[in-house]
C-alpha cells in the first residue's frame, strides 16, 4: 500500500486488498503506517522502508512491524520501552538495505534476545524476479540456506514480490508481498483497476504548417483538427510523453502531439470525427473497444507501469466504484 496505494489512493486501496483476503498491510515510512492504522492492528502493518535510530521512538510507538538491517536499528528500537515487532532483512543480492547473510545468524539472535525486540519476521527482495530466474533462485537460495544457520525462530518469512510471485510460487514461503499485482498491473490475466480520465476543453482547426506547443515540436503536415486535453504533467503525465502514443477520445486513438505542458496536452483528433468540449480523453483505461494499459503508456513516457501510477498528481480527483 505503499505510495498511496501505488498512485490509487492507500486506504480505498488496503480496504479492498483485506476485502480481497490480504493477511497484512505492507508501507515505506511511518508516516504512511499512521495512514492506515484505523485500518487493521498495528502489528499487521510492515513498514518496509529504512528508518534511522532518530526514528526509533516514532518507530516503535506506533506498535507496527518494523524492517531492521542493521544491530544500530535494533538496539534503538530495544531501548524505547515498548516491545518491537521486528522484520529483518537479508541482503541477498537486492544490494540497497539487509544485513549480510554472514551477519543475519548473529543479528537474529541479539534481536531474539532483547527485551524490548520481538523477532516477528525475516525477509529479502528480489532484484530480478522479473527478468531472471537464475537470479531470483541463487537469492532464494541464499536466503533459505542463511535461514537454516539461525538458532532462533526467524518468525514469518517472506521473499516474494509480485513477479516473484508469479515467476516462482514455490518461493512463498509463509507470505507474500504483492505490490502492482494487486492493482491488475504486470501480472497476465489480471484486471487494471485503475482509468485515468480528464475532458477536451478546446478543439479548433490549423492550417498545414501551424506548430503546436511549447518549443514548436509539433507542425502539421496539413491541415488538422487539434483538441486540448486538460491534464498535464503536474498531474502525471510525463513530459516524456511529449508527441508521443495517444489518448482515447469517443472509442479511437487521436495521437499526443506536442509538448505536454503543466496542466494540458493537446492531440491531433482529425481522424475522429466530431470531437468537441467536453467528450472524456481517456489516458489509461477503456473506451469503446480501444484500451490503453499503464505498461502501454510506461513504454511512451521510457518508464515502468509503476512510475506512471505514482506520479499521479494529488490534485486528480479519485472516484472509486465496488
């Protein structure tokens, strides 16, 4: 649930997951945990993110699972007067947060032994789990050969993300932590639940030669007919995007040309006839027999379907349906 729900907004969004049958709520910071905390007891919210030891107090009030890769972490976290949950996290190859597999047997120890510590549960993330088997194997591998050294309970354990998941379901362990499946991104068969729509607010008629947009990147090569689309990159849509893929209007693609400004984009919608104010502009979704995927849209803008979805700006208004 991390990122506001991946862009979807996080509480609509983890309602729906626990409806769904989700065992737990996993963030980045603490300040997204606080977010959900009238959702689900706070020891059924990971905090993934890294936190420092001047976070340890804030950390620990909130009762929530806490990720730890370092003795620092856990000992600051040990000595706030409450007891901890504690995830910790190998480094098995990911090469961003984790102990090393050396340093887990010891350290699952000491945080088994605090008092203030509860070793709730152990962890790695897949660096490849998309694109390599062999990679995301060697790491399973590592992890679960690491977890056989422990002489402590590593408590849940968990390896999987989404492609993980898919990839590898023998890898899953006690839980799983599916992030851009549960929104129908990335995993085939699956359902996007999000549409990003706005409106034409202009149409008008150019002569061969007119350019459109800042810097002139655009010039039509004959007379067009030229709608302006009120969503721009300060509400997600990239300036990458800029004369680049298309957008949905009245069930056809009209492509983007131009340079995506702040708050419009403009489309060449010669091919779709009586475009006029008001008709929608769909940039992700559905219309008519036409669909436009995040992934599609990520391939536009030189990006993965994750940043599309999270650089949705806030001022886009989010309506949800059961």
């Amino acid at each position: 649930m991390k990122a506001n729900g991946y862009g979807h907004g996080a509480i609509p969004a983890a309602r729906a997951a626990l409806v769904g049958g989700a065992t737990g709520l996993a963030v980045a910071t603490l300040e997204e945990a606080h977010e959900l905390g009238s959702l689900v007891p706070p020891k059924l919210i990971l905090v993934m993110g890294g936190l420092t030891v001047e976070q340890a107090p804030a950390a620990a009030a909130g009762g929530w699972g806490i990720a730890v890769s370092t003795r620092e972490l856990a000992a600051a976290l040990g000595d706030t007067g409450e007891v901890v949950p504690v995830h910790l996290k190998i480094d098995t190859g990911m090469g961003r947060f984790g102990c090393t597999p050396q340093e887990a047997p010891a350290l699952a120890r000491f945080i088994d032994q605090a008092p203030g510590l509860r070793l709730a549960g152990t962890w790695t993330h897949f660096a490849c789990s998309d694109s390599d088997d062999a990679m995301t194997r060697r790491q399973f591998d590592l992890f679960t050969e690491t977890l056989k050294a422990f002489d402590v309970d590593p408590g849940l354990r968990h390896a999987c993300n989404s492609m993980g998941a898919y990839n590898h379901p023998d890898f899953a362990l006690d839980a799983v932590r599916c992030g851009i499946a549960v929104y129908g991104c990335e995993w085939p068969g699956t359902e996007p639940v999000l549409a990003l729509r706005s409106v034409v607010t202009h149409v008008k008629t150019v002569e061969a030669g007119a350019t459109v947009g800042y810097g002139a990147t655009w010039r039509s090569p004959e007379k067009a007919r030229v709608a302006t689309v009120a969503i721009g990159y300060a509400d997600g849509v990239h300036r990458a995007r800029s004369n680049r893929g298309h957008v949905l209007v009245q069930g056809r693609r009209a492509p983007l040309i131009g340079t995506v400004s702040m708050d419009a984009l403009t489309l060449d919608v010669t091919g779709v006839p009586d475009v006029q104010v008001g008709d929608v502009a769909t940039l992700i979704g559905k219309d008519g027999d036409e669909r436009i995927t995040a992934q599609e849209v990520a391939e536009w803008s030189g990006t993965i379907s994750y940043e599309v979805l999270t650089s949705l700006g806030s001022r886009v208004e989010r309506r949800y349906s059961e």
